[in-house]
C-alpha cells in the first residue's frame, strides 16, 4: 500500500510542477500522437493516471473486503465502527456498499482516503526533518524547548507528551511554526485556475489563467518576518512569551477554498512527534574522526520540500527516557 501511495504522490508531484509538461502551458499540443518526439508525455500521463487508479482502488477494495468478512480494524475508511444491532459495521465504505451502483459517491470516498494518506505522506515528513535540521543547528533553540517541556512533564519521564500539554508550551508550538514557516512543504502551493478575470499590480489576469501562489516567498517576506532565513521560533511570540497570531500564519497551508483541508491534523502530528522527540532525544551536529563538528548545510529541495540530506546524532537525554519509550512501543499499540 505505501508504494502503491508513493508511486502516485511521484506522479502528483511531477504533474504538479509549472511547466514540467509544455502541454500545460500550449494545450494544442494534446492532439498530438505519442509516437512523435516529444509526445512521450501522453504514456506518463497514462502511467500516472494508472497509479493514481492503483491508490483508489486496491486500499477500497481491501477495506471492502474486510468489511465483508468482519475482519476491519478501525482507520479512516472505517470512520465509526459500530458493531451489533442486526447492522454489521457501519463506516465510511459500509456506507457505500450500501450505496453499490452510485458510482459518483463511491468516487468521492475512494478520492477522499486517498488524499487524506496521500497528503500528509510527504508533507509532514518534510517538516519534521526540517526540524530536526533547525535542532541541529540551533542548540539554544533545543535547550529553551527542553527546559519548556521540563517544567510542564518533570525529569522523572513517567508519560511522554500529549495534545493536553499543549497550552502551556507556548515555546513548542512557536517552534511548529518557525517549522512551517521556514520550510514550507508546498513551496509553490497547487495551482489555481481564476474562476473571473482579475488583476495584480497593473497586470491583467484573464478568467481560467492557471496561477501559483509563491508561498515560499511569502514565508521570507523581510517585512513580515526580519532575518527571514534564520531559524526563530521567537519571532512567533510576544514580551510576555506568549504566542501570538496574525492573519498569516496559515500561508504554509494555502489559500482560500482549496487551503489545504490537512491542516489541523497536520499541526497537531507535527506538535506531537516535536514536543516527543525534544523531551526524550538530543539532537546534535555530529562531528568527524578528529572531533570537529559536520556544519549541515541549508538547503531545500523539491516541489514537496525536503531539506537535502545531512548528518547529526540524535541520542536519548536519559535513561528513563530510553526506558519511557522503551515501554511505549513494546506495550502501546
Ligand atoms: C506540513 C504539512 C502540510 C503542509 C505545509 C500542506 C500544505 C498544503 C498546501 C500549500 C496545499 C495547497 C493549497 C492551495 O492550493 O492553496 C495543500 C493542499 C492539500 N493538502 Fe496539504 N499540507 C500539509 C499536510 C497535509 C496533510 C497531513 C493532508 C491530509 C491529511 C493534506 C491534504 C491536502 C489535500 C487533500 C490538498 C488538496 C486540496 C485541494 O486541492 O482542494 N495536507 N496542502
């Protein structure tokens, strides 16, 4: 199933990126046959939509199928698992078994998994290296969250972080957005299609223009956020060190109708496996056979965003944390 997703985000992604195709950007080239030079892209096209089927249909039809033999386990797909009454299970797919034979809802919930796996597959991966990156480089960064997290869980590591904690780390939940801000996963967002003529700075933009917000700019608008390439989770905080708010924070996610529909569950995994890893690991530029610390270099990738590949040590703080997470895996589900 995971190559089944990556296999089509690889295609997404590609599909994605301005100008990546010519067809894109001069439409007559469609009616070109394939076995001309330069129409190769009709078989990629072929392929990708082929993947893109393979995500629809093989998770669906697994799903379908454990539901028929009342052997499901609770996931997406399988949204209220209620057992009992003379009805079997109820969920997102039962549902549409009993809708067999409508096949515009079946399309939307097998779109609806999808993207819901297939969006997040990537993207917060993306963040969460690019933190781990930040930690690397910026140990007063990593001490002053630790400290946070020290003074709301203790040293004794009896629990791990949860979502409870989170409005008292006002310092942690900066930290997520200096992430976020700092590497935007979609860089370039998806592109939009003006739905009316519209202009911009004198520029006239015509109904049905396909155009591409540049979020990574806007994360690094000096005027917004000064010193905008370093890595400042303050910057996101008031005199009283409290987190603030503006009407950009959500720039990473998007804009307007199609804003990315992730977002809060996006936040709240990257929250989670950031406060995780600060209380129970260290994070350190590693160092080479004569001691001397590797400098990772900056540098981001991508039309998903991924810092390019870096060395560092990450290490347990204690041996009760080793011993919490220890505990947690082998006995948590
Ligand atoms: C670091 C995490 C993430 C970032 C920064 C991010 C960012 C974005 C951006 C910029 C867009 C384009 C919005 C636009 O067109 O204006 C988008 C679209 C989308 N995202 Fe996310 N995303 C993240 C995680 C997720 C997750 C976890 C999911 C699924 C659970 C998800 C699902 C989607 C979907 C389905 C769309 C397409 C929406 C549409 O075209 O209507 N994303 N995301």
């Amino acid at each position: 199933m995971v190559k089944i997703a990556e296999q089509a985000m690889e295609g997404f992604a590609l599909a994605s990126e301005p100008s990546a195709f010519m067809v894109d950007n001069f439409p007559f080239l469609k009616h070109m046959p394939e076995w001309l030079p330069g129409g190769g892209f009709k078989k990629k096209a072929r392929e990708m939509f082929e993947d893109r089927e393979r995500l629809y249909e093989v998770p669906f039809k697994f799903v379908r199928e454990q539901i028929e033999s009342q052997l499901a386990r609770r996931c997406f797909l399988l949204l209220t698992p209620v057992i009992g009454k003379g009805q079997g299970l109820r969920s997102f797919v039962s549902a549409s078994l009993e809708t067999r034979g409508d096949p515009e809802r079946e399309e939307l919930i097998k779109a609806a998994a999808a993207s819901l796996y297939s969006g997040g597959i990537d993207t917060t991966p993306s963040s969460l290296s690019a933190f781990v990156l930040a930690m690397a480089l910026h140990p007063h960064v990593q001490a002053r969250a630790q400290a946070e997290l020290n003074k709301v869980l203790g040293l004794s590591f009896e629990r791990l972080p949860c979502f409870a904690d989170r409005p008292k780390m006002p310092y942690i939940n900066a930290v997520v957005r200096e992430i976020l801000r700092w590497n935007p996963a979609v860089p370039l967002g998806l592109a939009h299609r003006l739905a009316s003529d519209d202009s911009y700075r004198g520029y006239f933009l015509p109904e049905g223009l396909v155009v591409w917000a540049n979020i990574w700019t806007m994360t690094r608008d000096q005027g917004l956020y000064p010193s905008p390439d370093i890595f400042d989770p303050e910057r996101f905080l008031d005199d009283e060190g409290n987190l603030g708010s503006s009407g950009t924070d959500n720039i990473p996610f998007g804009f307007g109708r199609r804003i990315c529909p992730g977002l809060y569950f996006a936040e709240n995994s990257i929250w989670i496996a950031v406060a995780t890893i600060l209380y129970c690991f260290e994070i350190k530029k590693t160092k080479d056979a004569n001691g001397v610390e590797i400098e990772p270099v900056v540098d981001f990738d991508g039309f998903v965003s991924h810092p390019k590949p870096f060395k560092c040590d990450i290490k347990p703080r204690l041996e009760a944390a080793k011993a919490l997470l220890h505990e947690k895996i082998t006995h948590d589900e």
